[in-house]
C-alpha cells in the first residue's frame, strides 16, 4: 500500500542532486502500457509550474485529475530566495522535474514498472566546489531604467524613471536599500493654447529585519519621498517594527500567522499650503496587522486585517481616417483633459527599458519575516 501523502515544498530556486533517470529500450508497446497501469496515481497540486512539461518528462507514474484517485498527493509551493533567483524558466522546470523523478522513484519502485526505470550518479569528485565560493557575501545589486515619448499633432508626452536596490538576505538579517525616481513631461500646442506640465517624484526606502528566534522578528524601516504631483516637497518616516508568527517561519511556504506591530514617526514638508493651512507637519502614526495563510491538501486559505530584463517596443502610425472628428473650436479643457478626440495626421510611441543585476548568484537563503 502506498503512503498517501508525498509533500515536497520547493522555492522558486532549486539545488538539485545529480542523478537522472532514463527509460531502457522497449521491448512491445502492449508490455509498456501494461506496465503503466500499475504504476503509483499521482495527483500534483501546483499553481505555479508547467504542469505539461512536468507530465511529459515524468512518464513512470499516472497522474490523475481528482486528488481522491490519488496513491501519492504532491503540493508545490513555492518561495522567493534572497537573490530573487537567477534560473530560466526551462531551468526551473527542468529541475523542478528532476527534484520529482527523484522522489516519485521510491514508490514506482515498489511497483512493476520499476524494471524500466535505471538510476544513474555523478561522481562527487567531477563537482566543481571553487564555483560555491560566493565572493559577494549575499549582496545582489539591481539597476533598471526605462524611458519613452508618444505624441501626435496637438500633444506630446516624454518620461523616464529608474532605480537602484540593493538587497542582502541571510537566515539572520534581511536588509534592502531601494531608490526610484521619475520624470513626465506632457506639452499641448492647439491655436493659442500652448501648455507644459513637468511632474516629478523621488522615492528612498530602507528597510532591516533581525531574526530572534523561529517566531519573533525585529527591525526598522525608514523612507524619504517627494512628489510635484501630491504637493510633497519632502516627507521622512521611520518606523520600528515588531513581528511575532504562530506559526515557526520554516513552514512559511505552507501557514502563516503573523502579527506585525509598527509605531511610527512622520515628517511633510509641502510645496504649497495645504487644505489645512499646513505648509509643514509633525506626526506619529502607528500600524497593525494580522495575517493569515494556509496551503494544505485540502486547498489553499488566507484572510488578513490592518489597521531583468532588456525590452525596447515603439509603433508609428500615419492617420488619414478621421472620420468623426467635431466641427468647431476645442477648448482648453477639452485639450487638456483630451475628453474628445483631436485631429492629427500621424501618432507615435516609443519606450525603452534596461534593467541589470549582479552580486551573489548562491543566495538559496529564504527569510520571509514581515512578510517578504
């Protein structure tokens, strides 16, 4: 009799041990097939993964669709790691099927189509253990940009925004350093209306967790912001934070019960006098939260309460269709809120990103306290 439960909790980035598996040459396809039918039921529980290359390389095992005809129930979950994981999605799919044949072997091998399955294993001495050595202590650096400009006869629009994070997760500290900033340019020129508008925003967070024990966390967050759009010339904020989870956090992938406690200070410099006649302000906040998630065999539940890549892509467009266009004069609003549709002979858009990261490639550490 089979177990009736295999669990294996995976994260998004894997180790794999080195074996492999291979199917001997097949006698009659009658024999396979017979074998097959007596092979484990397996029912694979997986939101995340490429369930047809999955079935298709593991063919040792009959995966059914109703978890109640299941022998073996599989449930993947999966974890970002603190480097966010550098592996292709072929990799990962790949390995992801290698981690399952090794652990789908123990029960076909109970079974007769055993004798089609031959196990093979690479010789620890062939592994490379120089390439473990991480010379960038758990620190992973991330850079990206992305700039554009669309327009047509009457408007145009120009933007760019960019960031830099710096990012170091080990089982005891998880520290992260972000900066974003944008810039949008958006001009009109209609007859005599001629407009320009200019927003800006500039963001700085930090952000340092210690571990205490498998239940309670410590740490601090700190952030500095501006923004031409919401009247912020400067805003600062710390705020202490406290987390205690139910739950130990080496199961985080499976159930979490967390409790977050978070006082706070806060300073607004503003361009402008408020609604309040406040042109600055001082003051304290405090923040609460609970949350709850569970992904067991019988589905998945959460509830909770608070008080790189490179991409370019651009299209030009010669209008000549205009059909329906308004007789008479637009008015300012009209233009500025473009409520109706304008005459042009040609509209454009264009965008181009690049992001880069680099630094540790051996970050397999999972810290997931407060919730990252």
């Amino acid at each position: 009799m089979l177990p009736r439960l295999l669990s294996l909790i995976l994260p998004v980035c894997f180790i794999f041990p080195s074996f492999s598996f291979a199917d001997p040459p097949q006698t009659a396809t009658a024999d396979s097939e017979t074998l097959k039918q007596d092979a484990p039921r397996v029912y694979l529980d997986c939101s995340r993964c490429d369930r047809t290359y999955i079935l298709t390389e593991i063919e040792f095992v009959n995966f059914v669709r109703d978890q109640k005809d299941a022998q073996a129930y599989i449930m993947i979950t999966t974890q970002s790691t603190g480097s966010g994981g550098k592996d292709t999605s072929d990799e990962i799919r790949e390995g992801l099927a290698g981690i399952l044949k090794i652990g789908l072997a123990t029960y076909a091998g109970r079974t007769p189509i055993a004798e089609r399955i031959t196990v093979s294993y690479k010789d620890a001495d062939t592994i490379d253990t120089d390439s473990a050595q991480d010379k960038w202590d758990y620190w992973v650096f991330s850079l990206s940009g992305r700039g554009g400009f669309d327009g047509q006869k009457t408007s145009r629009s120009y933007s760019f925004n960019g960031s830099v994070a710096a990012t170091r997760v080990t089982e005891d500290l998880r520290f992260r350093l972000y900066y974003s900033g944008s810039r949008s340019t958006d001009r009109y020129s209609y007859g005599d209306i001629k407009q320009t508008h200019t927003r800006k925003s500039h963001s700085l967070n930090l952000l340092a967790v210690k571990s205490i024990s498998d239940h309670w966390s410590v740490g601090a967050a700190s952030s500095a912001y501006s923004n031409t759009y919401s009247n912020i010339k400067f805003r600062f904020n710390l705020q202490p934070a406290i987390e205690y989870n139910y739950f130990p956090y080496s199961e985080s992938t499976r159930r979490q019960l967390r409790f977050l406690w978070r006082p706070g200070f806060n300073a607004y410099y503003y361009y402008e006098e408020t609604i309040y006649d406040k042109i600055e302000e001082k003051l304290w906040s405090e923040q609460f939260s609970a949350e709850f998630q569970m992904k067991q065999k019988w589905g998945t539940a959460s509830t909770g309460f608070g008080f790189s890549h490179y991409d370019i892509y651009g299209y030009f467009q010669r209008i000549r269709n205009q059909l329906s266009l308004r007789k008479g004069e637009i008015s300012e609003a009209d233009l500025l809120l473009r409520r109706i549709q304008l005459e042009t002979n040609y509209n454009y858009y264009a965008q181009i990103g690049l992001s880069y990261t680099f630094g540790s490639i051996y970050s397999n550490v999972v810290n997931p306290r407060f919730g990252y």
